[in-house]
C-alpha cells in the first residue's frame, strides 16, 4: 500500500516507519521542514498548505501528528494541542476532498484520557464514553470527530486510545527510569492512581494490524493487560533495574507547582480494557509489566 503518515518522525513514529517498509509498504511522511527526499513531503498546517505530491495514489492515512502533552499547558499551549490534531486533520480531509482521493483507511491516534483524567477502580471499555469532561477529554473528542469526518472518503476509520507508551528512545519512560537509576525512584501522588501503558513494540504491532487488516474499524484502547498503581509501577521498574525504591511518594503541591493543571495527568488515573482489539485477533507481546520492563532495560545497557 502507498501509506502517509503525519507524525513520521516523532517517537511512535519513526518505528512505525521502519515496520512499514518491512512489510513492504510504500511509505510518505509528512514533515514541517522541507526535505529533498524522495519520500518526505512538506506541510504546515497554519499556511494550510501541503505538498501536492504526499497524496498520489494513496490509500492509507496513519495521523500521529500532535504537540506534547507533557507540557505545561499555557493558553496559547493548549491551542497548539489543538490545531496540531484537529486542524491538521481538518487539512488533510480538505486536500483528499479536492483531490477527489478514496481511502482504504483512515488511522488516528487518539488517547487515554479520551475517558477523562481521574482516579477510579472503574474499568474502561470503548463503550464508556467521556466519565469527567475535562480538557483532555474535550480534546480527545474533538480529535476522534475529526478523523470520523473520514468515513465519507474513507471505506474504514479506524482510532487508537492509547496510553503511556513505554520506550527507551522517548516519552515518559527514560525520565522514569533516570529517577530509578538515582535512587529516587518513588510514587507520586497518592501512589494509587492507576498506570496504563502499553510497550512500543506493541502499538507499532496495532497500527500495522489497524492498516493491513480490512476488517478492523471503530475506536480501540491500544492498552496491555496488567494495569498497575504508580507505585507498583515505580516499585517493579526499580527492581528490573537493581535500584532502591523510595517509600515516601513525592507530594502531589509539588508537580502542581511545577506543572500546572498538567500534572493531572500524572496525579490522575483509571484502568482500560484491552478486549475489544483482542477480539479482533491482536496478539501483545508485552501484556506483563515486569516482562515489558525487563525488556527496556536490558535494552539499555
């Protein structure tokens, strides 16, 4: 397949790309910056402007475009949280429209927080629908609207809800780890806010399986099995790594202070239920924590 992708060089990204082309797929990234090569195309979604050639013959769209969440979140900061998801989206429907293109499939990235960010023993499914209607719940609404626009090109849409993604070359994990490899590794909070993740490995597996298999459609939470506590989580990382783990949980004033109305994300959390993506044959390798943290850190030495 002739597949583009938005977000080709960020940390999903950029492995995505390299499992495609192992399997044979004709990939195009979107890039800010413009590129000389082959299969690189310019856009910039405040210009509303995109390569012409990024659209031909195509038939798939992966959209993993979106500005970091682990930012403070600013006014002008949550507009670009924004436009980095729904705008750029919007673009990439209006060009397919004028270019009068038929896709196979539309794939997007969504996320957790879709639910909502709170702290419950609850047990999310697909069909839970928004529990607490915060900001990141608006945004992650709003960014699933925008790639359902696509079923009118589209003959499948198809989004992953995904959680924190566990991965040596960036996002959370290597700043974990850094605090576990200093021996002060602790929980943050309460502590017993629950921790969803899933290994990079496989959410790179799940947006493959999304784009190759023509059967799959609708909203999937891209979550492995074992949800554990932040503690629990900080507790088993320390051991994989041979460090000590701190007993006293590091305040929740003091990521407050420091992140602003973002440390809800780390402060907050429920669980999420995988059987939906199972049902459809979806196999993880890394459904056991200690099994998904043995294999990072062995990694990285």
């Amino acid at each position: 397949m002739n597949i583009l992708i938005t977000g080709g060089t960020g940390l999903v990204g950029r492995s995505l790309v390299e499992k495609l082309k192992s399997n044979h797929h004709n990939v195009r990234i979107l890039t800010r910056s413009k590129s000389e090569r082959e299969n690189e195309s310019y856009w910039n979604v405040a210009e509303k402007e995109i390569d012409d050639k990024a659209f031909d013959n195509l038939d798939c769209i992966i959209h993993l475009a979106g500005a970091n969440i682990s930012e403070r979140w600013t006014d002008d900061y949550k507009k670009e949280l924004y436009s980095s998801r729904i705008d750029s989206a919007n673009l990439l429907l209006e060009y397919c429209q004028k270019k009068e293109i038929h896709l196979k499939s539309f794939i997007s990235a969504s996320g957790m927080n879709y639910y909502g960010t709170f702290t419950s023993d609850q047990i999310l499914t697909e069909e839970s629908g928004v529990v607490k209607n915060d900001f990141l719940a608006k945004l992650c609404v709003e960014w699933e609207k925008a790639a359902d626009q696509f079923s009118q090109i589209a003959d499948r849409v198809v989004c992953l809800r995904t959680s924190v993604v566990l991965s040596n070359e960036g996002g959370a994990f290597p700043l974990l780890k850094k605090t576990v490899d200093y021996n002060i590794g602790s929980g943050v909070g309460s502590g017993e806010q629950w921790m969803n993740w899933i290994h990079i490995h496989d959410l790179v597996d799940m947006f493959v399986m999304a784009a190759e298999n023509s059967k799959l459609n609708g909203k999937f939470n891209a979550v492995s099995d074992e949800i554990p506590t932040n503690k629990t989580f900080m507790q088993k990382l320390a051991r994989a790594s041979g460090k000590i783990f701190l007993p006293i949980n590091v305040p929740s004033f003091v990521l407050k202070l420091v992140f602003g109305e973002m440390s809800s994300i780390i402060l907050e959390g429920t669980r999420a239920d995988n059987k939906k993506i199972k049902s459809q044959g979806f196999d993880f390798k890394y459904s056991n924590l200690d099994e998904a943290l043995t294999d990072l850190v062995k990694d990285k030495k």
